[in-house]
C-alpha cells in the first residue's frame, strides 16, 4: 500500500488553518509527490514542425469520408450516469443496496403503521404535550428496527429527530444499534454539528456498539463534504486500523474530496491503489484522474488510466478514448491529441461529430483557430456542423479578444442556417457591453428572443448589466425581474453581478432594494457582496447608509448561526441528561 506523506499540510477549508498530522501508519516515508515525467523534449522549431506536419497527416486522414454524422458505435449508447454512479449519503438513507438490509421473512410483521404513528408524533408541531410525553403515553414499543425507521423519515426535521434519538435512549431496556447511530450520524453531518458526531461516536464506543463499514463511510462522507480533509483522512487512517477494509465507496469519497480540494498528488496514490485492488471509478471520477494527469504530460500514465476504464470498470471503448480526447484538449496538449486522432483511425474507430468538436475546441482553448477552422470545413463536407460547432469557433476568437471576427463568424454562421446557442449570444452581448457597444448588445438580445430562443439567467443578467452601465436602472431592473416570467428563479451569482454594477456606477439608492429582494427571496447575501457594497458607500461618504448595511450584514449572521446555535443547544442538553 502507497501513500504520501504530504498529506500533513493538509488543510480544514473551514478553519483556514493547516492541521499538521505527524505520522500516519499507512503512508510509505519512500513514497514522493507525483511529478511530470522528465522527458527529452526536441527544439521548440523541431516539435513545431512536427506538430504540423501530423496535423497535415490527422486533416487528410479525416478528410476520408468514412464517419457517421453523431452517431455512436452500436453498444456505445451510455451516459456518464450510467457508469458505477456513487450513491450520496442521502441517498443510502432511504434506499439501501438489498445486501445491507436486514433480510425480512414473509411471517414477520409489518411495522409501517407504527413506525408513521410515532413519525407523526415526532414531526408534529410543539404543543402543551412534549414528545416525550406523547411517546410515553403511545403505549408503543419502540424497537431498533421501529427507531431507525421513524429517523430516516426525520431526516428534513433533523432537531425533531434528534429530540427522538436522546428519548428512546433513556428508556428502560432499549439500546441503540449500528443501524440507528448509522442514521444519526448522517443527520448530524448534514447538520454540520461535528460535535455531535464525535459525542456519537464516543457513545458508540461506551455501550459497545460496532462500527461497520457503512458507519465509516458516513464518517468519511460528511468529514469530506465539510472540506475537513485531514479529519476525513484520520477517520479513513483509522478504518484501516480497525481492521476494516475500505470499500469502494469510501476509496471514491476520497478521491474525489482530496481532487475538489486541490490535492491532486495525493488523490492519484489513492487512485492506483483502487486500480491495484480491481476497485473502478464512475466516469466522472476517471474524468478528474485524466485530466489531472494529462495537465501534467504523464502520457503513459494516461494511457495506465484508460486501460483501467476498459478492464476494470467495462467502460466501452468509444466512451473512454472520448475521455482521452478531451483530458488532452483541456490540458491544451493538442500534439497528444492529435496523436490520438491518428491512432483512432489506424484502429478503424469511427470518429463522430462529439470527436470532431472536442478536437475543435481544444485547437481553439490552444488558440489554433486557423488549424479550427480546417477540421470545421472537414466536417462541412460531412455535413456535421452545428450551432455549437460555430459556438466554438466564436469562444475561441472571444478568447483571444478578437470581437470583430467572432462577429464576422456570428454572422457567417446565421446566413448559412445555423441557428446560434443561448450561451453564444450571451457572451458576444458580454463583449459588447464591455467594449461599450451598448446598442449592438442590445440588438442581439432582442434578436435573439425574436428568433425564439429563450434566454437564460446568464443572458438576461448581462442585459441587465448592460442597461446598469448606461444608468438605465429601472429599464434594468426590469430586465432583471423578467427571470420570473419565463420560471426561472434568479441565483445569487445573478444578484451578485446586478449588485456589483450598482457599485460600479454609485447607484447606492437600488443597492437596498436588491439586498431586500434577496432577503425576500431567502438567498444568503453573504459577506462579498456586503463587502463590496460597504465600500462602495465608504468611498461617497455616505455613513448613514453604511451603519445600515452594517446592521442588516449583521442580521443575517444572526438569522444563519440560529440554527447552528439550536443545534448546540440540543447537544448540551443530551450531555446534562
């Protein structure tokens, strides 16, 4: 088994301090951070050259007209959900693989009735009658399985079930088991109340009850959705020591938390060590290991990658060199992917329109447009080109702040019949307005909705926006509010930027009335956008209002640490009884 020591410096996201971890038995001192591979890289002029001549040999290769337009390989139909999806915590609660239910005989009663008669009495609303008391006097009795049961129903009342968890405990003759703090603790994690957790845990301990593999994982899964890697880490750390192997779930939670958190290095030894034991990934978390690993030109290792996705997960051929493709593009590493595109031919691997424009979009993220626009005009002779197609292309000119030729393309693509993409429409209208194009942004828009394809919230938000740079306010606002009409509920990014326009150009009389809307609309404004708001003010000098938005910045704190508050509240109450 192969770990690396660096996992020390881990840090807890929510503490904004490193928390050093000395020794881990299950890290190897030998093992080091994974690094490029070093190899003897020709002249630049030299791999230049090559670079163009094998573009030279992909464009004739392509140019054969032998692929099918957008269709897949028959057998090959499957989406990334399809693939060994992770069940979340969540999830496990309410519908357990059959192999961790306790079997139930035919002959055995059925607890449903009771299990919804107690449900009530614990989800209902305090009267003059505690839940204690109304339990008490149910005359029910309250067995493991009953408990667990009414808990997973308890789930989105998590204070509710936590006042049942500490009741049936101090009744006579009743114990807690695996399966009820199992529940508990999911509870708690989603409460964030970590406290709990290991108050939990201690207990568990105290009356002898046995982990499980499920309680590790729970343990592992909140610790990592909390960004607590190096408190995940120890929970994982100490599975093992226990003597419980980890399973495949627990090996992807892990993975996954240290890859969103930056620590690519670390999240790779736990990759290999899951590829030692035959234990498969889903496709999303194949996607992180290649592209982690393509970023860094370890080619052979990319190739280790998607071998594994073949043999061990199954995972169809044409889906796996589509991961490849890609994981190339993204790291900009447009030789390997043009290497791939020959390889593919030389295998006879029909090569579709999802091929075509991965590899358009990677030319165009390289800032090869021209190179682009040769395997566009490949797949016009197929007839594979698509809105998107020219999408790409637009974002790729956009990229490189060339306006005038993504607008010479926009248009191009229009007089052939290609009907542009919201997201394209959207971001030449943000170009527009920052190059103060107002009146040609605008044209777009109303364009756009005349061609009958709907806006979504990035594109009325940048509307929006635009009407906030001319000082338009209220034509804004309006724009802005229009979201509703259409269903859609705005998101704190689009307040956000609404708000940081209203900065932009002093509009501090409006900036009250969107931070009441987001009030009224139940979205956390959180302490940016109170901070951007503040200056703004400062810098006008107009103190009153900033003793304002202080008060209501405070306010808010209060609102969001009440539940957090109740929670402990709850937990020193258990301690004292």
């Amino acid at each position: 088994m192969r770990y690396l020591t660096r996992l020390q410096s881990l840090c807890s996201n929510s503490q904004h301090s490193r928390l050093k971890i000395s020794h881990l038995s299950s890290f190897s001192k030998s093992s080091k951070p994974l690094q490029p591979k070093k190899t003897n890289k020709p002249p630049l002029n030299s791999q230049t050259s090559y670079i163009a001549s094998l573009f030279s040999d992909i464009t004739d290769i392509l140019s054969v007209d032998n692929a099918t337009p957008d269709k897949i390989p028959s057998g090959f139909i499957i989406s990334s959900e399809s693939h060994l999806k992770t069940p979340q915590v969540g999830e496990a609660l309410h519908s357990c693989p059959q192999h961790v239910r306790t079997n139930v005989s035919k002959d055995e009663p059925d607890i449903s009735p009771v299990v919804h008669q107690i449900t009530e009495i614990v989800r209902a609303e305090k009267g003059v009658v505690s839940m204690e008391e109304r339990l008490e006097n149910s005359g029910f009795l309250f067995e493991p399985k009953v408990v667990e049961k009414v808990l997973k129903r308890c789930f989105k009342v998590p204070h509710s079930a936590l006042m049942f968890f500490s009741c049936v405990k101090l009744r006579q003759e009743f114990y807690h088991t695996t399966e009820t703090y199992n529940t508990m603790l999911c509870i708690a994690g989603e409460l964030r109340d970590f406290g709990l957790m290991e108050e939990l845990e201690r207990d568990m301990e105290i009356n002898s009850c046995e982990k499980d593999i499920k309680t590790w994982t729970i343990l592992v899964s909140q610790y990592g959705k909390a960004k607590l890697i190096a408190k995940a880490f120890k929970v994982f750390d100490k599975m093992k020591k226990c003597g419980f192997e980890p399973d495949v779930v627990a090996y992807r939670l892990m993975v996954r938390l240290l890859f969103n958190a930056g620590n690519g290095d670390i999240a790779f030894e736990f990759y290999k060590e899951m590829a030692q034991k035959e234990m498969a990934l889903d496709l999303n978390l194949y996607r992180m290991v290649l592209n982690y690993v393509a970023r860094l030109g370890n080619v052979d290792d990319v190739h280790s990658i998607v071998d594994d996705m073949m043999k061990i997960a199954q995972i169809p051929e044409y889906d796996v060199y589509s991961c490849m493709l890609k994981s190339f593009c993204v790291a900009g590493r447009i030789r390997e992917a043009l290497a791939l595109t020959q390889d593919l031919k030389n295998k006879e691997i029909p090569i579709d329109v999802n091929y075509f424009e991965t590899l358009v979009k990677g030319l165009c993220m390289a800032g090869r447009i021209e190179d682009a626009l040769e395997i566009v005009d490949i797949m016009n002779r197929r007839d594979l080109v698509n809105g998107k197609v020219y999408g790409i292309i637009i974002n790729g000119y956009l990229r490189k702040k060339d306006l005038l030729k993504a607008l010479a393309m926009f248009q191009r693509m229009k007089e052939t019949g290609y009907s542009p993409m919201a997201s394209t429409y959207t971001e030449l209208m943000q170009h527009l307005f920052k190059f103060k194009e107002f009146q040609k942004g605008c044209e777009l828009y109303y364009e756009m909705l005349e061609r009958g394809i709907q806006p979504d919230s990035v594109a009325i938000t940048a509307m929006a926006a635009g009407h906030v740079r001319r000082n338009d306010i209220s034509k804004a606002w309006k724009v802005f509010k229009s979201m509703e009409d259409i269903g859609i509920r705005p998101t704190w990014k689009s307040y956000s930027i609404f708000i940081k326009e209203l900065c932009r150009v002093s509009r501090t009389d409006w900036i009250f009335k969107v931070l009441n809307e987001m009030q009224a609309s139940k979205i956390v404004i959180g302490d940016e956008i109170f901070h951007w708001v503040i200056t703004c003010m400062e810098k006008k000098g107009e103190k009153d209002d900033v003793e304002s938005v202080k008060k209501m910045h405070r306010t808010c704190k209060t609102y969001s640490q009440e539940g957090e508050e109740e929670s402990s509240n709850d937990a020193s109450r258990r301690r004292e009884s």
